[in-house]
C-alpha cells in the first residue's frame, strides 16, 4: 500500500494503519518499506483478513435464540 503523507517517515519505521469497520476497528501493524518524499509504501506484518474472519466469527449468532437476542 502507498499512502502520501505530510510529513517525512524513515525507512524501517513502525506504523500502524486503522481500519473501521461496522462490527470492529482494526489496527493492522507494519513498517515503512520505501519511501520517495512525501510518497510512503508499506509493508504490514499482520494479515487484516485473519482478523476480519475472527472478529465475523465471533459476532454472527449460532442459533436462532442467539440471534433474537440481539434484536
């Protein structure tokens, strides 16, 4: 992913890209892996859909009763 910042990050740099989603915010980590001035490419160390499936995972009801529970 490539992203134009104000600002000048290193090379190597930490980051973190959140994500809102109707069920969750996600925080994905990653690092700065190029850069041409204002111009950052990254490289993320976590897998979002991982954490997209388990989040969907644990919020659908498994049962009708589950689900009327949450109307």
């Amino acid at each position: 992913m490539s992203v134009i910042l104000p600002v000048e990050l290193k090379k190597g740099e930490e980051v973190e890209l959140k994500i809102k989603l109707p069920l969750a915010t996600f925080t994905i980590k990653g690092v700065v892996a190029n850069r041409s001035v204002f111009r950052h490419g990254f490289k993320f160390l976590e897998l979002l859909h991982e954490s997209v499936k388990e989040t969907l995972q644990n919020s659908v009801p498994r049962k009708k009763d589950d689900l009327n529970r949450l109307i």
